[in-house]
C-alpha cells in the first residue's frame, strides 16, 4: 500500500479532516457513558445533589454536623460559610429556601468547596455510624426507625440528642469520625448527597425541581453531544469517501494510461483479462480500504485504547474482566485469520482466471461453436468458477464465525460485570452508574477488537491489489521517447533501414538478422514471404512498436528513435493486419485518423479502400452504428474501413500489414489501382501473402528466417531469387507469370 502512498498527496487535506473528525467523533462516544453515568449517579440517585457541600443550610443542621467533624473539618467549615444576614442576595436566597432564617448559613462565593465537601461528607458519614451504633444498643425493634433517620431528620432534636451523646463518657462520636475519615471518599460522597437533599428540604427547597433540572440539562447536553457526533460521523465519512473515490478515479486514469503506452512487449507480460481486472475489481478493492477499511483504521485504535482507559477509570476493580475478554477475542481473531489469511491473498487470482476463461468464451464464441466445444469452454468456466466460489466461501464461512463468538463474548462480558459489580455496589464501592459506564466501555473496546478484524479483511486484499496495479504503473516502457528529440522538418517519407536486427526479450535467436533497404516516396516496397519470416515484426519497427536490437531505422535521415513517438506515428498511416473498429458510428471511426477531417476526405478515402458501395446500401450510410471490434460488419467490410481510416491521416507513409488478405481479387485489384493514384507522392510498404497483391510493386523485398534473400522487381527476381519464384509458381499460373 505505501508504494501508492503518493497518489494520497492531492487529497491530504481531506485526509488531516476526517482523521481529525474520526478523532472528534470518538472523543464524544467516549464522553457520553460518564454523562449517562452521571444522570444515573447524581441526577436519580442523589437527586441531582452535584456538591457534598450545601449551598444553604440551617442552623441546627450545622450545628449537628460540627458535632461530627473532627477541628480541622471544622475550621474549614467555618471559613466556607457565612450568615445569611450578611448576604447582599438575601432577598433572592430566601425565594429559594422559603424556610430559612438569620440562623440560616450561606456557602461563601469566593472560597474553594473542596475542602467543605470533604468536611461534610465525613460528617455525614460519621452520623450514619453513629445512628446505627445507638440502633444496635436501643434493640432491634427500633433499627427500621433509626435506619430511615436520613429520610427525614429532625435536625434540632438530633443536635440536642448528639450533644447529650457528647457529654457521656462515650467514644461513639469520635470512634464514627474516625471512621469517616478513614472511609473512601466514594462512600462518604454518597452518602453526603442524601444528607445535603434533607438539608435543602429542611429549608423548604423544591428538591424535585432541582433534580429534574439536573436531569434535563445533563439530558440536553447528552442531545447536544449526539448531534455533534452524528455530524463529526456523517463529515468523517464525506471525507473519506470523497479521499477513496478520488484515489481510484487517479489509479483508474493512470493505470490507463500507463496500459495505453505499452509496447507489444510490455503487453506480453500480462494477460488482457489481467490488466481489465487490476483497472477494476483491483482499484475497487483499494477505493473501499480507504472509504472504509482506513477510517476503521484510525477510528478502531482511538475508541479501543480509550474505551479501556475509561474503563479502568471508573471501575478499575473489574478489569480483570476486561483483559480476560481481550485475550479470548485476540485467541479468536489470530486463529481464524492465521487460516483464512492465505486464502484472501489468493481471492485476487482465481478473479483473474475467471475473467480470463469468460473473455475467451466471448471472443471466441465463433470458434467454440464452430469446433461443437461448448462442452469443453463451459467445463473451464464451471472449473475457474468453482475455484472463485470455494475460496470465498471458505473465507466468509471463516469470517462468519468472528460474529457469534463476539456476540457470546459481549454478552459474557456483561454478564460477569452485573454479576461482580453489583457485589461491588453491595459493599458500597462501586456506584451503579459507573457499572453502566464500564460496561458501555467495554462494548465499544470488544466492537474495537471487531472492526480491527474486520481490518484483516479488507488490508490483505488492498494490499495483493495495490501490489498488482503498482506492477503496472512501474513498468517502464522499453520504447520511450528521446530526452531530447529530433525532428524532421519536411517530411518526404524516406524509409531506410540500415543492417537491422531484431530479437524478442529472452529470446535466443534472432527475429531479422541484418535488414538493409530503402523504401522511398512515390513508390511501393512490399515485403513477402514463408510464414513466420518476420514480416510484421520488420513493419512494426518503423512505427517503434518495438525498438531494433541492432542497426537503425530511419525517416528522412532521422533514427526513429530519436523523434518523438507522436511525431513519428503522426507521419505513419497504419494498418494492422486485424482490422480493428471502435464502438460507435462509420464517421467516428474514420475520422480516428484525423478527427479534423471533412466529410469530402471522409468520403474519399472510403472511395479509394472501396467501402463507399456497401456504405450507400446501408440505410444510415455514414451514421451506422458501430458495435465494438467491428462484429456487425464482415471481415471484408471492416478490413476496408480499417484501409479508409488510414488514409484519412494523409500521411507520408502508409504501412499495410497483411491488409488485403481479407479481400476477393477483384476489389483488391480495384483497391490497388485507387491507392497508386492516392498515395503518388507518399512512401508505400505493403505486407502480402498473395503474389498477385504485390506483383507490380516498384519493389519487393524476400524475407527467409528473418533475412534478406531477395530485393527487386516482379520479374528480376524471378530471375534471381529462387524463393520468391517458389511462391510465385506456386500461386500464379505461367501465364500470369509470363
């Protein structure tokens, strides 16, 4: 993947954006169990009390809780409170507690709660100890009364019972703050906020509206936040959806146009229906990792490390079970992926062979049919086929099973946390609250693991993809265009070839061995020979389809290799031996030569290749629709368009590889006579296999095994070369070759 790494450059912005909203978004689904343990915890549980210390509070109330707090809890008090005849907000103090009066205390602005809090939560505690060491002394008929004492508290009478308590040489008091202070905070918090409600009701406090008010504005802010992370979720995925789709647009474009340059040679290291599914299915596969398997990346880390750190935060007495959840999911994933991994890897060939076996059945249907081999072509099929689909379905049954063991393993985890952490509420460590809490961290620690699994999917397959187009993009054409070019002035169209050689890459022995010929303006050179001479090979080199291994070529007394390939190739007019059409109309097509073409060359060059009377008899003529290679049109037909869209370019040089085979004698001959007077000025190679093609050319050169063994005439080498006079007798009567 990182050899692609530079196509992420143009959209390094959209990528900074959607990891920072990844961020964004995780921070705020890690945020919203404490605020709903919260709700839990102080909004239902302490009736929405957020300070242990009061905001107000009577007199005998404070009174009783001095009683209960050793003299450094005291003097803290002290210095936190004041008066409330000493407040400048009386008025408004005294519509929110109806009850209070110049005994009332009021909770100082301009001091630190902290140290009150503690104060007060001890006390508190203290007092409980207390009211129930005085239940187990006065019998167990009154402890249901003594129990509820924090319900509803006479706090004068119990400051007048504390006081008398104080005066008996009785321990009770100071043993109960002892204890308090010696108690963890978390249980004298709890237990502060009980006494802070009685003492608001004390002073005629709407408690229920002040904890309906907690509840809504925690509620609201949970609201706020959700709406915040739907956002953070929604702009995190347009990013990286627009990041993914505009990768695989950038590959698609260059591994085109990287497959458009290539030489026949580069083309012979991969298979059409190879390079056709590493433009696609492999730029598919990277498109989706980075849509989705990158933000699962970025996402899965973030929510995972701080599910666990929260976790541990709020309930560190249960990560026991955490770690145990952690190490069957981690058993659970190396073993499922250590067996399917091998298979992903292989997902990429199978599709590769599968595309193959269908474009030869398609292509080739003719052929199957002709040959009765349907049989044969469907068993190939049904074979690759079934190669595809046994792997996949190796691997998603392999995959299938991540899902049960994750639900069993959640459902495990929230189980033990229930069962352990409601003992631990029981014993009063533990609010439950934060047991909802851990366990909503928990889940989303366990969904982590899972999407870091599903990231074993998707990072094998992009990976064997991105491995597969990079093989494409980095081959280098062997034929490339000169650093700094040549060019000819005015072209004429003088062909020379000078002791050329060829050999193909890892071939032993040579294709053309020592090629020397000059084709010139104004004249017709053919080439002719047995099959497997080197015909085309020899055509191809002038176009620079392929570069010489030895010797030069040259147009106009330029190498051919030192002209830029477009302007070579734009002096060149060429037919391949195949006649190749586009989808789409006659006109298209010829005017692929030259899309500037008016429709009076359109309409000649049909005339000289001879497809101007079967173009009439069409019913759209020249707007007859095309289908792709040409297959609604004959062999004869598309092979004499192909000739037409040649000659639309008007070049100096035309080369007709093998061009007129598909055509009966009479219009071959038609076509030849047309062409001479067509291409008079403009150099002319023609490749045949017909004796009768070339016969009147103004030179023919004789290959035998890649070499020359005969330039001349029709009738010197007759006289000269016994191979071509082999050919000739062997296709002309002797009155054709008198």
């Amino acid at each position: 993947m990182l050899k692609l790494k530079r196509y992420l450059k143009p959209y390094l912005i959209l990528l900074v954006a959607g990891i920072v909203l990844l961020f964004g978004q995780a921070t705020l689904e890690l945020t919203l169990p404490n605020m709903m343990s919260d709700i839990v915890n102080v909004g239902i549980q302490q009736g929405g009390i957020t300070s242990a210390a009061p905001q107000a509070i009577s007199g005998d109330a404070m009174q009783l809780m001095q009683m209960m707090m050793s003299e450094k809890d005291r003097t803290a008090v002290e210095e936190s409170y004041e008066p409330l005849s000493m407040r400048a907000d009386r008025a408004d103090l005294m519509k929110q507690y109806p009850n209070a009066d110049e005994n009332t205390y009021v909770l100082r602005d301009d001091v630190d709660v902290s140290a009150a809090e503690g104060a007060f939560s001890r006390a508190s505690y203290a007092f409980i100890q207390v009211m129930q060491s005085l239940s187990e002394q006065s019998g167990a008929e009154n402890a249901s009364e003594q129990d509820g004492a924090t319900a509803s508290i006479d706090f004068s009478k119990a400051a007048q019972m504390m006081g008398m308590l104080a005066m008996r040489s009785d321990n009770t008091i100071q043993g109960a703050i002892d204890t308090a202070a010696a108690t963890p905070e978390m249980m004298t918090e709890q237990t502060a906020a009980v006494f802070v409600k009685s003492f608001y009701q004390d002073l005629g406090a709407d408690t229920d509206s002040i904890q309906t008010g907690y509840i809504l504005t925690v509620g609201l802010k949970m609201l706020g936040l959700t709406l915040l992370l739907t956002t953070c979720a929604i702009s995190a995925g347009f990013c990286m959806a627009r990041l993914g789709a505009g990768v695989g647009r950038d590959l698609r474009r260059d591994v085109f146009s990287r497959v458009t340059r290539f030489n026949q040679s580069e083309m012979d290291r991969f298979s059409t229906a190879s390079l056709i599914t590493r433009s696609t299915n492999d730029v598919q596969q990277i498109q989706t990792f980075l849509s989705m398997g990158f933000r699962l990346m970025c996402f899965a880390p973030i929510m995972g490390i701080g599910g666990l750190v929260m976790g541990l935060s709020k309930c560190p007495e249960l990560a026991w079970v955490l770690l145990l959840a952690l190490t069957i999911m981690l058993l659970v994933i190396l073993t499922l992926f250590a067996v399917a991994l091998p298979r992903f890897k292989k997902m990429q060939q199978f599709v590769d062979r599968l595309n193959l076996v269908s474009r030869e059945e398609l292509s080739g249907m003719m052929v199957v049919r002709a040959f009765s081999n349907q049989k044969f072509m469907q068993d190939r099929f049904e074979s690759a086929n079934r190669d595809l689909t046994s792997n996949t379905l190796f691997v998603n049954r392999a995959m299938a099973v991540m899902m049960p063991v994750m639900t069993l393993v959640m459902n495990g985890v929230s189980l033990l946390i229930v069962w352990f952490g409601g003992k631990q509420i029981a014993e009063s460590n533990l609010q439950v609250g934060d047991m909802m809490a851990f366990i909503q961290y928990a889940m989303h620690v366990i969904m982590s693991f899972l999407f870091i699994s599903m990231m074993f999917i998707m990072v094998p397959r992009a990976s064997v993809s991105a491995e597969r187009i990079y093989e494409v993009l980095s081959t280098e054409n062997r034929v490339k265009n000169p650093e700094q070019p040549q060019h000819v002035k005015e072209a004429k169209g003088v062909v020379r070839f000078d002791n050329v050689s060829f050999r193909y890459d890892g071939a032993d022995a040579e294709v053309l061995s020592h090629i020397s010929f000059t084709a010139r303006p104004g004249e017709t050179t053919a080439f002719i020979g047995s099959t497997g001479s080197g015909k085309s090979t020899l055509v191809n080199l002038i176009p620079r389809f392929y570069d010489v291994s030895e010797g030069s070529v040259s147009i106009d007394g330029v190498d051919v290799r030192n002209l830029s390939l477009h302007e070579l190739r734009d002096l060149i007019g060429y037919v391949p031996q195949k006649g190749m059409l586009f989808s789409g109309d006659i006109n298209s097509n010829l005017r692929y030569g030259d899309k500037n073409a008016d429709e009076e060359t359109l309409h000649r060059a049909a005339d000289v290749a001879q497809a101007s009377e079967f173009i009439a008899r069409l019913e759209d003529g020249y707007e007859t629709a095309i289908s792709q290679g040409g297959t609604n049109v004959s062999g004869g037909q598309r092979q004499r368009l192909s000739i037409a869209r040649a000659l639309v370019k008007k070049a100096p040089i035309y080369i007709f590889d093998d061009t007129f085979s598909a055509l009966d004698f009479k219009t071959d001959a038609r076509l030849r006579k047309a062409l001479g007077q067509y291409t008079d000025k403009a150099t002319v190679l023609i490749v045949a296999q017909r004796v009768s093609t070339i016969m009147h050319a103004n030179q023919i050169v004789v290959l035998d095994e890649g070499r020359v063994v005969g330039i001349g005439t029709h009738e010197q080498l007759l006289d000269t070369c016994d191979t071509y006079r082999e050919i000739a007798q062997s296709q002309l009567s002797k009155e054709e070759l008198a």
